[in-house]
C-alpha cells in the first residue's frame, strides 16, 4: 500500500521542466505556422495597385511582421545581435538616403517597401529558424511546394500558358509571359509563379544540397527527392540554376568524398583558372559562357552590361544613380542581369559594399562557428553550399519580388549556427522528501 502511494505521489518531472517543454513545443508549432503563412503569400502571384506602391500578400505579410520581428532580433532574443543585423539596417538606411538625394521625396514611397522587404524578410529568417529542425522544416516546405506548382509546371512548358497567373488575373493582377523568356530546346521556359524563369529556376535549385544532407542516410528517398527540383530547374531553361545545381551536387559529392577539404579545392580551383588563363587565348570566364550556357549571345550580352554598368557606378560612386538611365550603347539592353552590379549602380558603392559585407560576415561568422552537434555540421555545409549557389547566380540575374524576398530570409536563416539561444537556467531546489516512503518507521 505504501509503495502504491509513493509512486502515485511520486513528482517524475519537476513543474518547472513541464512548462518549459510545452513552451518549447508552443513555439515551435508558431513559427512552423508563420513560416508556412510566409511561403504560402511568397507563392501567390497577385498584386494590386495601391497608393502608387504594388501591394501583394507577400508585401503585407512583410508590413505586418518587419517591425516585431526586427525588434525581437535587436533585444537580442534571437540570439545575439550580430554584424550582419546591423548590415542590413546600414543597408536600408543608405538605400532611403541615396534615392533621396538622386530623386528627392519622390521615391520614398519605393524606397521604403524596399527597406521593408529587405528587413521583414531578413528578420523573419532570423526569428523564425532557430534549429535544425526549423531549418529542415524550411527545406521540406520549400519540396512540398515544387510538388504542388510540378503539374502547373509541366503544363506551361508544353503550352506556353502561365496557368496559376492568368487564373488571378481574371481578378486582380498577375504576372504575363516576357518577350525575353523565349522558348529553348522546343519547350517553352517555365515562369510557374514567379516573375521570371530564372527566378523559378532559382528557387527551384535551393533544396538541392539540404535535401541530399537530410536525407543522407536514406539513398533511394534521398534520390527521388532530389529528382524533383533537378527536374523543376530544368524546366527554367536558365543556365545560372542549372549551374548552380551543378555547383551544389559537385560540392556536396567532394565533402562526402574527402571529408571536406576546402582548402585544398579552393587551391586547386585557384591554379586551374590561371593556367587556363596562361594557355588559352580566352579567359575562363568567356570559356564558361561558350561552353555553359544555353544561348552564348546572351552571356556577351552580360558581359557588355557588366563594363558599361560599372562605368555607371563609378561615375556615380557615393549616392548611385537611383533609377536614372546610365550610358551604354545603343543595342544594349537597359535591363541589369547582375544583383551586386545593379545595387551598386542604384546606391554606389556604399550600398552595393554594405549588402557585400553583410552577405561575407554571414558566410565568415558561420564557418567560424563552433558546432558539436553532427546534424548541426552537416546542415551548416549544406547550407554554405547552397549559399554559394545562390549568390553565384546572383551574378548573373537581378532578383526581385518574391526571389528577392527568399534570398533575404535565407540569409537570415542561417544565422541560428552562431547565435545559439542560450539555455534556460532551471533554479536548483533541495530534494524534498516524499510523503510516503518505504524508509518511513
């Protein structure tokens, strides 16, 4: 009888560690709910004209989270503030006073939901990835849509017809079919809901080296899940995410091989460019484009934007040219394929360096990090990996809307490596002693 009481009575797990555990498990069900409220508006084509300024869903989730969700990161309740939070904020101010100096009240409008979608979207990344398990929930949302916009997908690629836009467009407004996203290889470029091919390709090719980690020791799941953004990316026919597939499947295959030598394939990858560049009456970077791209005249036609834009910016070196035109010739596109060059030919080069910085003291602070957990180390390759993909195809491609919005809270994202959450302190009580108890007399 006593022994029944004692283990009726018995406290197995203190109050305190009960609260804390459903505290934990409260807020990881809130920012699985956010994070999915944040892909689903990134993923609706729709917009409408409001005030001079495009409002979309995406745009008010961001209104409407910027202002918690940067206050949160700068108490320090992300973890602690960092050199890329105060960035990002030198980013966004010298965006609003560069516009302000080239184009006066004008453009503050523009200039503020630019600040915001850089910020919201930052931060969010910042406040809601705070694990591996947020970060792997990330991933698995990001396949989970592929899957969904895959039929839309393959139907556009045949026909020609942007099926979820042309739906919302009957309502308000959407997205239409460019005169640059021709048709290749008999198939037509596949926009799904995004601004762009290139766009779609992008974000298509961002799963691949978290997938394959994820996934890692389950080959045959690991292959069929990695067989979707491969072949979503395909249908973009963009070289720069087919490439960056190619960046993150060769990275990912020479970690597992070596056990990530990095040093040594960077000097490697040093030594090949100069004796190509020492026995070829080419450069690399022109081989590339003639080997590597899908339409080569596109790539020279890259490679004239970049002189003639960075002429632009070094006439205009502080305050940028804000939308002003720039001087080219006159069979050149006015269109800047290159997210880095445009920002510095719109901000000068403080903006374009401060957006350069915040992205290097990110990838520098992650590989600086110290990490003992293994799931942790691999999701932080993983991560680094896909980092570098996305900002080699930055410089190939400017990125707006919704793909802007992504590459911001990927960044974000990845600051949980360094910044880990420090535990909760549990205050220590002396052992009492149970009512009932065998060594009772």
């Amino acid at each position: 009888m006593n022994l029944t009481r004692e283990f009726l009575t018995l406290d197995l797990i203190p109050p305190r560690v009960v609260s804390t555990r459903v505290s934990r498990l409260g807020q990881i069900n809130y920012r699985r709910v956010v994070l999915t409220a944040l892909f689903v508006t990134m993923l609706i084509p729709a917009y409408q004209e409001a005030f001079g300024l495009r409002l979309s869903p995406l745009r008010l989730f961001l209104l409407a989270v910027c202002v918690p969700f940067g206050l949160h990161t700068l108490l320090g309740r992300a973890g602690r503030v960092t050199a890329a939070d105060v960035l990002v904020l030198g980013y966004g101010a010298w965006v609003t006073i560069a516009l302000t100096v080239v184009h006066g009240s004008s453009q503050i409008p523009f200039a503020g939901i630019t600040v915001i979608e850089a910020f919201g979207a930052y931060f969010a990344g910042r406040v809601l990835i705070r694990s591996a398990q947020d970060y792997s929930y990330v991933i698995k949302l990001m396949t989970g849509s592929l899957v969904i916009l895959a039929p839309f997908a393959i139907a556009e690629t045949l026909t020609g017809t942007l099926i979820i836009p042309e739906i919302i467009n009957k309502i308000m407004t959407s997205n239409i079919r460019e005169g640059s996203a021709y048709g290749r290889l008999g198939l037509e470029r596949v926009y799904a809901v995004f601004e762009h091919p290139i766009l779609f390709g992008l974000y298509a090719a961002s799963v691949i080296a978290s997938l394959a980690t994820i996934y890692k020791s389950r080959p045959l799941l690991a292959a069929c899940a990695l067989s979707l953004p491969f072949f979503m990316t395909f249908l973009s026919l963009s070289s720069a995410p087919l490439l960056a597939c190619m960046i993150q499947v060769i990275l990912v295959a020479w970690a597992r091989v070596t056990g990530g030598k990095w040093v040594f394939l960077t000097c490697g990858l040093i030594f090949l460019y100069v004796t190509v560049d020492l026995l070829s009456d080419r450069t690399p970077v022109t081989i590339l484009i003639e080997r590597l791209t899908f339409n080569p005249l596109s790539g020279w036609t890259r490679i004239a934007i970049f002189d003639a834009g960075i002429a632009a910016a070094f006439a205009h070196p502080v305050f940028g040219i804000g939308f002003n035109d720039w001087t080219r010739p006159s069979w050149l596109t006015d269109s800047v394929d290159n997210f880095w060059l445009l920002n510095t030919m719109r901000y000068g080069f403080v903006g374009g360096g401060l957006l350069v910085a915040c992205f290097s003291v990110h990838v520098i602070a992650c590989l600086r990090a110290t990490i003992t957990a293994p799931e942790d180390a691999s999701l932080r390759q993983a991560y680094l990996i896909t980092l570098l993909a996305i900002c080699f195809t930055l410089c190939t491609v400017h990125v707006w809307g919704s793909i802007g919005v992504f590459v911001m809270f990927f960044l974000g994202a990845g600051a949980w490596f360094y910044t880990p959450e420090k535990p909760e302190k549990e205050t220590q009580r002396p052992p009492e002693k149970l009512p009932f108890s065998r060594f009772d007399e």
